[in-house]
C-alpha cells in the first residue's frame, strides 16, 4: 500500500455544519519536490498529498495528538481562525469541531482573524495555543479548562500571538505580529510598538527574543 502524505487543504467556503464526508478515499493533490535524495528517508519516495477535509476559509497550526490504543494512533487539530474554532480530524471519523471559542472568548465581533493560530502540545500532551483575539499563549488542560501562561510582556498586552514552538525543557518560544489585531498597525488597542520573537518560561517570565523582524510569522 502507498505511503500517504496527510495534509489539510484549505479552500473558500466555509459551511458551519460540516457536510458528509468520504473519510475512507481521499483525493490527491500536487506532489512532492525532492531536491536532496536524502527526503527519501523523511518521506517516502511513493507518498501522495492527500485532501483529509475542505471547506475552510484558511486553515493554520496543526499539530498530531496521539492517542493510546486507538487503531489510527492518534488525531490532528488545527485552528479554523475566522470562525474561532480549533477543528479535530480522525482517521475514519473526518473532520469535527474539537473547541469553540478557541482565540477570542468575548462578545462583540473581533475583527476578521479572532481565533487561534499556532498549536502545540506540552510535555505531557495538553494543548498549548496562540490566540489572536484573546491576545494571549493559553493551556487547555487534561480536565478542560483553559490557563493563561502569558499575556503580557512588562505589562503591556501582546499584539495577537501567531505561532510558536516548544522546547524539551518546557519553553515556549512564539512571534508577536499584528495580524490578528482588527486594525492591524493601526489599531489602537495596540499596546506594543513592534511585532517581537519571545521566550515564555515555565516559571512565568516573557522575555524579547527579537524586536527586529517586521512581522514575525512561523517558527519552529
């Protein structure tokens, strides 16, 4: 059987209660370029990019929870931001609605960007996510509540976290850029007069990583 590259494709039409879906053949899209032999040992020289699920505006920060004594071996989320959900797509199942709201709690209208964006798992597998519109790094814990692990750096409310990445020793480092704010630059909940790269310890402490970058996006 060929090796199968899962990814999610993000398309242009987003309908609130997802649509049947065919969870068992899924078509194929692109291929991959190869330019080291050695992406062979990464990615199988037969794998195909396959379309697990549609019907998003965009989608961002997958991130793969596995899960013990299940036949698949686990499940992927990813963050539907203009609808301010944190989708949930498994093996045979398809796609569902794993959190929402998922980046911005409150009740007047946030812009067009107001959910989460980059995810990422903990040591010991909770969720760990950027929120646009809560502008804030958040832990969605194993009993289903959420903690804020920062919000602030020297008291002033971040711009809209993007992405981020988690060290082994429990770090979060995460970029700052102003996408998610609804008037962008210009905005004038904006607390902060640059879009920082920061270092989140686990003890608390945020510390700028980088102010020089203007709009800091992925990291890994």
């Amino acid at each position: 059987m060929k090796s199968q590259l899962l990814t999610v494709l993000s398309v242009t039409i987003f309908s609130a209660v997802l649509p049947a879906q065919n969870t068992t053949n899924f078509p194929t899209i692109g291929h991959v370029d190869r330019f080291d032999p050695s992406v062979d040992q990464l990615i199988a020289p037969d794998a195909t990019i396959d379309v697990l699920c549609g019907g998003f505006e965009w989608a961002e920060g997958p991130v793969w929870v596995p899960q013990a004594n299940h036949p698949f071996g686990g499940y992927v989320l990813f963050s539907d931001i203009p609808h301010n959900a944190v989708m949930k797509w498994q093996e045979g199942q398809g796609a569902s609605i794993f959190l929402q709201p998922a980046g911005f709690t409150g009740v007047l209208p946030y812009g067009k960007e107001p959910g989460s964006n980059g995810l990422a798992l903990d040591a010991v597998g909770q969720l760990v996510s950027c929120e646009h519109g809560d502008r804030r790094i958040s832990l969605l814990t194993k009993g289903g509540g959420k903690l804020t692990l920062a919000d602030r750096w020297e008291g002033k409310r971040f711009n809209s976290p993007n992405d981020l990445a988690i060290r082994a020793n429990g770090d979060i480092f995460f970029t700052d850029p102003i996408y998610g704010l609804p008037g962008h630059a210009e905005d004038p909940r904006r607390e902060i007069d640059f879009c920082g790269v920061y270092r989140l310890q686990p003890d608390g402490t945020v510390t700028v990583q980088s102010r020089e970058i203007s709009r800091p996006n992925g990291i890994g």
